[in-house]
C-alpha cells in the first residue's frame, strides 16, 4: 500500500458544486438533447400543418377565431424552427445551452406559445363544435378543413408542453441549487 | 466565556438535509400560506361568479361551449373551495401540507382545473367574439352576459396559474434534493 495508508486522507467532501452536477443529468427532451430536437420538430411539424390547412381555407378571415388561430400557430412555427435550429447546433457542437438565462428563456418562451397556440386551439374548438354541431350548417362550411386545423394545433400544443415543463423543472431544480 | 471558549467545537458541516430546510421557505401563495389562502379564496370567487352569471343565461345550453364552461367552472370551484378549506386548517394548527405527496397532487390538480377552465374560457371568447364582432347579432343574444362569463373565468385561471407554478416548482426543487 503506498500514500495513503500511511497519510490517510479524508474523501472530500460532497461540494454543492458536486451536487449540483449530480442533479443537472441530461434528462430526454431538454434542449440540447436528441428527444429535445424531436420534440421541436413534431410542434414545428404539427403547426405548420395547422397553418397550412386553415390559411388555404378561402372563409377563414371571416372568423375572429380563425385569423387568430393562424397567427398563433405562425407565431409557434417560428419558436420551434428557431429552438430546432438551436439544438441541432448544441447536438453537432455537442455543447447544451443549460445555463439559468438560457433555460428561462426557453421556459418563458415555451410558456407564451404553448398558451396562444392552446388558447387559439380552444377558440376555434368552440366555433367549429358550434357550426357542425349545433348550428348543422357544415354543408355551407368547411368543418373538416376547421377541424383537421384545431386537430394540429391541439397537437402541437401536446408537444410543446413537455419542454415546457422539463425546462420549468431544470430552472426551478436549478435555482434550488443556489 | 464558558464551553466553547476552552474547547473549540467545529461548526457542523452543512448536511443536505439542512440545505433542503433551507430552501423550503415560505413564499407567500404556496399551500398553507395566507397568500395561497387568498389566491384559493379569489380562484372560487371569480368560478363562482362566472357559474352564476352563465347558468342564469337561459340559452346556454344550446352551444356546446357555454355548457362545457359551465362544467369546467364548477370542477373549479369545487376544487378551490376544497383546497381552501384545506389551507385555512393549515393555518389554523398551524402546519403545512409541505410533503412531496401533497405537494404534487396540488400541482396535478392544478394543472387539469386551470387546463379545463382556460380551455372553455377560451372557446367561450371565440364564440362570443363570434357572435358579437363577426355575426354582429348581438341584439339577439346575451352578449354582454357570456363576456361577463368568460371574463370571469379568465380571472379565475390567472388566479389558479401562480398556485399551479409556486407547486410545481416547489416539487421540482424539493425533488433535485434527493
């Protein structure tokens, strides 16, 4: 036995720094990460979808709901292509952008979309179960278009509330550290 | 000077456990707070008044969103009178519901009830907007009734979102003390 069984040392102690490197494990979905980039691509891919439908729709600037519903779902196509590009770039640079400013943002971010896109959802849930349902009038409307159009923009939102929450969660589990 | 004077004791090291006594302060709005007493008081406030002012509108029950905004601000009610009543014991033998357990199911059930309400609060606008903007039929409806009600609602899932995030990230930052 050599140095230390002669001049035991004591095993350092456990450092906040330790924990806090412990604590920040690279958890699937996060930005940076590979399911963090498939999560952008399915919002990026179900907004864009949205759009498409309900722009190409001749009626829909006659509808409040309907013009809002484009703009929500224009505004959650750009976040999401930005945050792809950006975890493409930490993924080929194998860097991830986890520092507290970063993670807020995209928390903030995720937080603001995610709503519009879910209020722009609901809104036009609302008038399309109101033509096709109680109203019956689809036959002088396009409900499928309508309706296929909420459908994405529903399921973007699905997607976008997963980053949302784990970057909530890394930011509180984070600042906790402090 | 008496003990410690003539035998100098260590201070302790700082365990985990002290560090996570720490951090779990009392912000005002969390669980068994004053101020989360008053968020829970005005979350009811604000459902009830707008259960009350769309349930006495004689013709919601022929649009689909109206009677879905009444369901979804009945679940909130019931569940912030349910978490008041829950805080005022706290407060009265002065504990706290601060276990993990009670803790994430605060924050599941604030989750789904501020989902729901903004949901139809929601679908609620976009009819409303409907039927008052793009219709312009609102000499035949209770225009000013439904906006009273959706406004309502709007009111009370901002008063459930900082109860939502204060336990969310609470649960998130007690978790990374593990």
């Amino acid at each position: 036995m050599s140095g230390p069984a002669v001049h035991p040392v004591e095993a350092p102690p456990m450092t906040e720094a330790a924990l806090l490197r412990v604590r920040m494990k690279d958890v699937q979905g996060m930005a940076g990460t590979t399911g963090g980039l498939s999560l952008r691509l399915c919002q990026f891919a179900f907004a864009a979808v949205s759009l498409c439908v309900m722009a190409t729709t001749s009626d829909f600037p006659s509808v409040t709901a309907f013009r809002y519903l484009v703009a929500a779902v224009s505004l959650q196509c750009l976040w999401s292509l930005s945050l792809a590009l950006a975890d493409t770039y930490a993924l080929l640079v194998k860097r991830s952008f986890r520092n507290a400013g970063f993670v807020g943002l995209f928390a903030v971010g995720d937080g603001v979309t995610s709503t519009l896109t879910f209020a722009a959802a609901c809104a036009s849930a609302g008038i399309t179960v109101l033509i096709g349902n109680d109203l019956d009038k689809c036959n002088l409307n396009h409900c499928t278009r309508f309706m296929s159009a909420t459908a994405m923009a529903f399921l973007s939102w699905f997607a976008v509330s997963p980053s949302f929450l784990l970057n909530f969660w890394s930011l509180a589990s984070r600042d906790s550290g402090h």
